[in-house]
C-alpha cells in the first residue's frame, strides 16, 4: 500500500490549517506528529483527569486563559499509510481566530520598561521580574514553516523542538531548553534553568547575579516540593549547560511522584510560572509584568507538552516565535534583579534571539538554492 511520509502530512496540515502539534524530545533521533479533529479550552487541573492521550499548550497567565487541548487523533511518526491520509483529509479546517496586534519594542521603549521594572525591585515590591520583548522578523512565513521545524530539529538536537497550530493560538513554533515537569513510571523530574551567558571559548565564569537567579528558581522549586511533602528530593546541580550559543546554570530535582498522583494539576499550577520566567514573589511579579510589558504573551512563557496515562512531559515555552501575517514574532526575555544592566540585558536578548533568527537565515539560503537550480534547469 502507498504510504504517505509525515513532511508531506505536516505541510497538508499547515496549508489546510489542521489542528497539529509535531515535537522531537531532547537527544530523539524522529519527531512525532499529532494531529487532532478539534480543540478544547479546559483547566489546569481537567489536564490529568481524563487519562487520556492529549497534547497541551498553556499560556503564561492560567488566571486569563485557559489550556488549549489537543486529542491525539492521529499519531504519526515515519509515515503512514494513505488510507490514514485519506481519514485526516476528512478533518475540517480550522482558519486562525483574529489576531490582536503585536508590540514590538525598540531599545527606548525596553530602556523605559526596564527602569520601571527596576524602580519596583528597589522599591521592594519585588525581587526579580523578566523582562520580555517581541523582535519582528520578515522573510519567512508559514509556507516555509515544514522545512523551518526540520532545520530546527537539526540546529538544535538537544532541546525540545515543536510546532503547533490551533486556531486559538495560531501557528507557534520553538526550541526550548527548559522542562518544567516531566513524570515517567512514578519518577518525577524537576529543572530550575536561569543565569545567561554567551558561550565563549572553554573558560566559565558565572558571576553573581547569575548564581542568585539560579538561587532564586532552586529555592522556589525546593517550595513547592515541600508544599506536597516532597523532602527526599535528589538535587543534581547546579551545573552549566549548553543552548546553542548560550550557556545556562541548571539544577534538577529527582522525586517520587506518589505525593501528588491526586494532585498533579494544582502542582503543575504552583510550579508555572517559575521565576526563571516570571520572577518573585510570584502573584506580584505577574503583575508588574502587566503593567510594564507593551504586548501580551499569551503562550510565551507558557508551557506545552504531551500528557499520557503514566507519562507527561512538560517544557516551557521559551525560546519560540509565533508567525505573523508576512512574518514571525520572536519572544526574548531576561531576569531583572537590582544588579541587572539595561544594556547587558538588551544585548541578552538579542543573543537569545539568535537561536531561531539563526535558523530562519539557514532555510532562507537554502530555498534561494533551490529556487537558483531550478531557474539553472529550465535554462
């Protein structure tokens, strides 16, 4: 029988506008493709009730929206057969809900951002909060967005590569190095990932500011174990690793997850956000972050994942962009603490968003290639 690969259903899906999410785990050698018939906007804590097989994507703020639920209808790895091609053509298309306009800030208006975020740090109010921007990249749209995923998966084969598309979020895309919880056969696995530096030469030096970020996260990760009586946690770290041309400080957390089983929803809601991408204390640092920041996040800095019977994998949704009419919108962030520089921090984000612009030159490059071929041969 012929069989269909799954780059030809992934770029069905993204012209017809299938709801899909397709991911590749840290160090997996094939990405696995989800489609699902529809979508559901569910709570926090409905996610691990059902006991079934479900792709998720959670926004930043769980208090504004919900989580977007995605049924794995169809699970396609290599390829599949055509009869199975033909059942997911069966599957109504689902056209983007309208888009609210980004903001996308240049220097003076991050400058004057910062300075307010920093103002309420020596204030007091708050101890640290990140700063997020959004960079607007033309070039590339979601035509090209089947050979984006793939070069992706290649540039960065260590981190959790996805994409997703509902017409709830629209069509995001990203390389994250963070897993905010996974739970394997009773095993659960915490990462407090913060602190940033380029990565440059073989030499490592953290300062402190990047170790009282990391501090932070440990130590608010270690309260919330404590708070559903995890206290024999096995802390592995702080150690440094690589993000393609950033380094990060890490610590993981090892448990036994028989103390939350009933509870996995309300640990998951006081895991996320972590401060490694809100701040502290948590509730206020949301809310300085709405007032200072110009744009909304929805997503960024959300989570998303896999949740099967027995199995959840859940990362944070940090180094992504979402694709815009004519474009995408890259999301960067950094941590504000009462030792960050603006400029330092600027020039942070802009390193981080190396990591996809770097991927959108190399699948530009490539499709001028084959555009110049192919003018070669009808010479």
């Amino acid at each position: 029988m012929e069989k269909v690969s799954q780059s030809q259903i992934l770029k069905y899906c993204l012209k017809q506008k299938i709801p899909f999410a397709i991911y590749k785990l840290p160090r997996a050698v094939d990405a696995v493709l989800i489609i699902s018939e529809t979508v559901q906007k569910i709570g926090v804590e409905e996610l691990f009730m059902a006991g079934e097989d479900i792709y998720v994507m959670a926004p930043f703020s769980l208090l504004e929206q919900k989580v977007l639920c995605l049924k794995c209808d169809f699970v396609i790895e290599a390829e599949v057969d055509m009869s199975v091609f033909e059942q997911i053509k069966k599957i109504k298309s689902h056209k983007e809900e309208v888009q609210e306009p980004s903001f996308c800030t240049d220097y003076a208006a991050y400058k004057n951002q910062f300075q307010k975020m920093l103002t309420e740090i020596q204030n007091g109010r708050i101890s640290k909060a990140i700063l997020s921007r959004i960079k607007h990249l033309d070039g590339i749209n979601a035509e090209g967005a089947d050979d984006f995923f793939y070069e992706l998966c290649q540039s960065y084969p260590k981190a959790y590569t996805y994409m997703a598309y509902t017409p709830q979020s629209g069509l995001w895309t990203g390389a994250s190095p963070e897993l905010l919880f996974k739970a394997v056969e009773g095993v659960g696995t915490v990462v407090a990932l913060a602190g940033t530096k380029k990565k440059q030469g073989e030499r490592i030096a953290w300062g402190d500011k990047e170790r009282d970020e990391q501090q932070m996260v440990s130590d608010f990760v270690l309260g919330v174990l404590n708070k559903y009586g995890i206290r024999n946690a096995v802390v592995k770290g702080p150690d440094t690793v690589v993000a393609g041309k950033i380094l990060h400080l890490k610590t993981q957390f090892g448990f036994g997850t028989e103390q939350i089983t009933d509870r996995l929803g309300s640990f998951v809601s006081d895991l996320h956000p972590t401060p490694a991408v809100c701040g502290l204390p948590k509730q206020e640092s949301m809310k300085v972050i709405a007032e200072v920041e110009l744009h909304k996040r929805t997503f960024y800095a959300g989570f998303l994942g896999r949740i099967r019977p027995n199995q959840i994998r859940l990362y944070v949704n940090i180094r992504s962009m979402k694709f815009t009419n004519g474009g995408v919108d890259l999301y960067l962030g950094g941590g504000i603490t009462s030792g960050s520089d603006v400029n330092n921090e600027w020039r942070e984000t802009e390193l981080k968003a190396q990591t996809l612009s770097s991927v959108i030159k190399k699948v530009k490059g490539m499709r001028k290639l084959v555009n110049k071929d192919a003018d070669n041969a009808i010479e």
